[in-house]
C-alpha cells in the first residue's frame, strides 16, 4: 500500500498570476519565486512558505503549456493556511490591508483539533481561511 505523508504542492488558476503574487507575498507574507521551465517557455511564478509552495497557473494556459486538470477555473479553491497570530491580529491585519472579512474569528475543526478560523478572498474569489490553534 501506498500512504501520503505530506503535501508538496498545490497549483492554483487564477487570472493574473503578477496580482495574486502580490496579494499573497503582500497579506501572508509568502515568497516569491519564478522560473523558466523549458527554453521558449513563458516563466512560472510560485509561491513559497514554510515547506510548501504554491504553483500560480495562468487561467488562459493551455494543457500543452501547464498540465493541469480537466476543467480549470478561477475562484473555485478553498485553502487553509496555519498562521502565526491571534484571531484578532489577523482581523487587524486584514483591515490594515483593505482586505474585507468574510466570516470570523470562528471554532472550525482542523486537521489536529478545534482552530480559530478568520476568511477571507483572494483576487480571484478563493476563499482563503487563515487559521491558528490556541495555545498548549
């Protein structure tokens, strides 16, 4: 048997990958990477953070310039992200950034217990939930 033990990365869609770096780089903190992946191919953006990275896949690439699944689209992703402050720091951050508060700060279940939750969008409409367990 074959078991997952973490995920590498993930790829979004998303319209313009030059705003969404931005807003991730800008609001959590994330860097930025970009390279060529063949000669005369157009340069990728990713997203990088802890041990994880985030691929940002122009909308508008085809299968034969970006594999990728069968029906791509913008705004259709639903991501967590563990985050270094409180509930509140985060509200406050957000507003600082004139980045407007969906829901919280809520109890949610997380992948190891109960977390506090605060949503948010991304420029693409993804719904973007920045979240911290309380303390041991």
């Amino acid at each position: 048997m074959i078991r997952a033990t973490a995920i590498d990365h993930i790829v979004l869609n998303v319209r313009d990958p030059e705003t969404s770096a931005t807003w991730y780089t800008s609001i959590l903190g994330m860097s930025r990477e970009e390279h060529i992946p063949a000669p005369g191919q157009t340069p990728r953006i990713s997203l990088h953070f802890g041990a994880q990275k985030i691929n940002l896949r122009p909308i508008t690439a085809t299968q034969a310039e970006w594999f990728t699944g069968h029906h791509p689209a913008t705004g259709s992703d639903d991501l967590c992200f563990l985050v270094d402050a409180t509930p509140e720091a985060v509200v406050e951050h957000l507003a600082q950034q004139g980045v407007a508060v969906e829901v919280g700060p809520v109890d949610k279940r997380g992948a190891r217990g109960t977390i506090r939750s605060v949503y948010c969008r991304d420029p693409d409409g993804n719904l973007v939930e920045l979240a911290s367990y309380p303390p041991a």
